[in-house]
C-alpha cells in the first residue's frame, strides 16, 4: 500500500473464491465487505489465479516477466515446490526485485514455521514490556509485527530499486517479521545489552525518562512527556511545586521516582486535564489527552494534514480511509482508487496486460483458474 500510495501500479493476485484472507476478517463489513480489509488495500488492482494450477502458473509468470517487483508472503518453501521462488524467478528475470516477508525469514533453524502479528509480538518481546508492571503482558492495539514488516519491505525494497538504477540488477529482498519487531525494541534492546536484565513492564511510564507517562486530572488521563531538566523546572512552575534538588536532573528523578510520583498525581489530581494541557502547553512542556478515535478523527490537524480521505468504493459508495503521512513537496503520494474487490480487475489485467481475449477469460474462469 506505501508503495502504490507512492505511484507503484500495484496488482495484488488472490486465489479465485476466497481472496486474501483478511477479507473475511470482521465484523464489522460495509456491504460484505471487511473493514479490516478495506483499512489497507487501496490503491491496488484484484485479480484472481490459482497458479498451482499449470495455466495458472504460466499466467502469473507473465506479470512477473513485467514486474519491476514480486511481494509474497508463503511460508519459505512453499514456492520452491511451484518454481517461482526467487532461485527459480531471479536468474530469468534479473531485473526483478524479489520480496518475501515472513514469519521468521528465509534462513536460519526456524524459517519454516508460521507467523501471526500477535505471536510476533509475543516471541519478539514487545508484549513482555507492554502492560502494567502487576498485571498480564499486552498486545499492541494495532497490528505492529505486520505493520513493521510492511514499512522495512518497502524500505527494502526502494533500495533495491534505487541499486538496480546503479547496476541494472534486481536482488532478493528478505523480510522476516521476527527481525522487524526485535528492530522496534531500541532503547529497551540497549538496557538490556547495557545491563544484561531483561526490561520488564512498567504501564506507562518511561523507563529512562520522568515524569514520561498518562497522570490523572481530576476529570480523566492526560500524557506529559518531560524530556529534560528545562521542561522539569517549567513543569514545576505551571504545577506550583518547588523544583527540589533532589528531583533537578533527570537522572535523579528516575532514580527517585518512588518518592516523586506521590507528589505528582497529588498534585494533578486537583484540577482539570483541560487546566493542565492549556497552561503546560503555553509553558512549552509537551502533553495531551489521552484520545479515542472519534476526537483523534475530529482534531481539524488530522483534518489539514489530510490525514483522513475519501474514494469511491463499487460497492459500498463513498469509503473514507486514512491519509497518508508521507508529504512531498514535488511528488506526493496520493490516495487514488478503493480498495478492490475481490478479482475486480482480473479481466481487464489480462486482457489489456497480457492480450488474453474475453473468450479466453471466460475459459479460465470456468475451469476455476481465474
């Protein structure tokens, strides 16, 4: 979806009659089709082969034989087995850029097993840091592990279109979703190199940075994020507390943050999040609402950073979807076309890209291949 928000012609190949299995997932489903889905497909042409079968097989050899990029996400191995894995695809076609993502990458002793989000973020730490510090480890609200992976693939694979440029020669890209949530944990990676103890679960407290979390107003929870000893002594004046010595470096309060977080929800639970973010914010101390969708949506700086948009669905009509967060100033992503139906565009690919005629198509369809 970056890709071809970013201009790519992307052609998504589903299997005839079920589709990508994310169309079933919901509910909810506008007019049977799955919001989760529509959240990430647009831009991208549907159509339907199953290339296990031989015609098939040939059929999506020739989109590849016009790719400039080939993204799959089978288990490794599993295209070997049909002879479109990037050994078989790479030396016929040496321009082609070849991305896998998977669950644990092309090689080593665990690349063959299978690999969900939230099993990614349960094997790649991110779960073992998120939640309250008495309480059960967290999945992320959203699909990070798939997300992630997403994001480095397309990472990965502009680079490699960007050496192609250089050499003429495409490459493999390998993306595994473990490598990319073990990539997410940073500074958390960087406490435990640094001191050999895992880092364990702190709600939403800062592990190196304080005060850096949600505190609650006397009408609901609101975030500060003090990141130096300036912002401290800002904060200290708007909140009327005596910047005390033992609390003036960050090192310090961090250290002290038993003895400083009984005076700051004391002294935040007395008034209003509304009071807080207005004064801390006129001070120069980043803060805000802790936020449900409706107002994140309804804040007129999503509205003017064009965050939110809308393009017209074939079946449902009007579908609003995300913005993009990429803004150039001399070629913009854009978002231009709904996310497809299933095989919406598998007559006009193959007959207008690989000059199939429509009798031919109805052939295919009626032996299941398309």
């Amino acid at each position: 979806m970056l890709l071809a928000d970013m201009g790519a012609r992307v052609i998504k190949v589903e299997h005839p009659g079920k589709g990508d299995d994310t169309r079933g997932w919901g509910p909810p489903f506008l007019e049977g089709e799955s919001a989760y889905f529509l959240s990430i497909n647009r831009n991208k042409e549907s159509v339907t082969i199953d290339f296990k079968a031989e015609q098939g097989r040939a059929i999506l050899e020739r989109l590849v034989a016009k790719a400039d990029v080939l993204v799959e996400n089978f288990r490794p191995g599993t295209l070997t087995k049909l002879g479109l894995d990037y050994a078989a695809l790479g030396p016929r076609y040496p321009r082609l850029v070849y991305c896998s993502i998977s669950g644990f990458g092309q090689t080593g002793p665990r690349r063959r097993e299978p690999g969900y989000d939230a099993v990614m973020q349960g094997e790649g730490g991110l779960m073992s840091i998120t939640g309250a510090a008495d309480g059960p480890p967290f999945r992320l609200g959203v699909a990070i592990a798939d997300i992630a992976s997403g994001m480095f693939a397309a990472q990965g694979i502009t680079a490699a279109l960007f050496a192609r440029e250089r050499t003429g020669a495409g490459q493999a890209v390998d993306i595994a979703m473990l490598d990319s949530v073990a990539a997410l944990l940073t500074y958390q990676a960087g406490i435990y190199f640094a001191t050999g103890a895992a880092p364990v679960r702190l709600g939403n407290r800062h592990p190196t940075i304080a005060p850096y979390e949600t505190f609650r107003a006397s009408d609901g929870d609101f975030v500060i994020a003090v990141g130096n000893d300036d912002q401290w002594r800002k904060f200290c004046a708007v909140a009327g507390l005596q910047p005390e010595e033992r609390f003036a470096t960050n090192r310090q309060r961090v250290t002290g943050y038993a003895e400083l977080k009984p005076i700051l929800d004391r002294t935040l639970r007395a008034k209003a999040r509304a009071h807080w973010i207005e004064h801390l914010t006129a001070a120069g101390v980043p803060c805000g609402s802790v936020r449900d969708l409706g107002e994140v949506f309804s804040d007129p700086q999503i509205a003017a950073r064009s965050m939110t948009t809308s393009v017209k669905h074939p079946v449902i009509g009007a579908l609003q979807v995300l913005g993009t967060p990429l803004k150039l100033t001399t070629t913009p992503p854009t978002v231009r076309t709904a996310p497809p139906t299933l095989g919406q565009h598998t007559e006009a690919v193959l007959t207008r890209d690989l000059g199939l005629t429509a009798d031919q198509v109805r052939a295919l369809r009626a032996k299941g291949i398309v």
